[in-house]
C-alpha cells in the first residue's frame, strides 16, 4: 500500500499556484518570441507610443504577480495584484466585445488563440474568481493561524 505524503494544502496556495501557472505560461509565451509579442501588441487598437511601453510594462508586471503570488509573506498583496491586472484585461476586453473600438484586434497568443473574445471574457472572469477566492481564504487562514502579514 502506497503511504501518501501530507501536504499543506489551501484553497489560497492553490489559488496562487493556478494564478502562478496562468502568469508564467503568458509571461513565458511572449519571452520566447519577442517579434511576434511585439507584431501582437502593434495590431492592438491603442496607439503605437502605448504599445512601445506595454512591450516592457506587460511582462515585468507578469513577473511581479509571479514573485508576489510565490512569496508567502507577500500572498495578500499578489492576489490584489493579480486582481488588478486581470481587471485591467478584462475591461479590455469587455470593450472590444462591446464594439468600443473601430476595429476588432486579434487574439494572437498562447493556447487562446482559438477562442472568441467572449470566450476569453469568461476564462478572464474565471481567474478573476480565482484572485478572489484566494485572497479570501488567504485572510481566513490566516485569521485562523494568527499571522497577520
């Protein structure tokens, strides 16, 4: 008979894990072909000044999410983060479907690429609901345990 190995295991620390797994795959897509991350972002419908500096800012704030959902001490404070860049996105995105823009961009990366702009809404909300869900049994836990960083 196999003998299990106890680990300690939350909703919080899976919820990080899934966010961490989420930010390092899109972090990682874009590193490893920075051409195409950067033909992605100039098909955007935001001008190309806006597109210069997303090169930059979107995968250093991936890495921060990363750091900050890994880091315990720092757990809280990456799933407000992760809250609000997945916030962000998704207002994007809400907007596209809504027809704000003159034009529909493309979903050109990772394994979305196949889905709609609805679709990619809803597994958005889902990773919303995660950050959520994290960071409220984050606070339980540690209500429970006493540890108040």
């Amino acid at each position: 008979m196999l003998k299990w190995i106890a680990l300690r295991l939350s909703v919080s620390s899976v919820s990080s894990a899934i966010l961490i797994l989420l930010f390092v795959y899109t972090v990682l897509s874009k590193l490893a072909d920075l051409n195409f991350f950067r033909y992605q972002l100039d098909n955007q419908v935001f001008p190309a000044e806006i597109s210069a500096v997303l090169f930059y800012l979107l995968p250093l704030s991936q890495i921060m999410a990363i750091i900050l959902l890994y880091i315990e001490r720092y757990r809280k404070l990456g799933f407000i983060y992760s809250f609000g860049l997945l916030s962000i996105f998704t207002f994007y995105i809400l907007l596209i479907i809504r027809g704000y823009f003159d034009h529909i961009p493309c979903i050109c990366g990772g394994v979305i690429t196949t889905i709609s702009w609805k679709a990619h809404f809803v597994f958005n909300l889902f990773f919303l609901g995660i950050a959520i869900l994290g960071f409220v049994y984050l606070i339980k836990e540690r209500r429970s345990s006493k540890q108040y960083y």
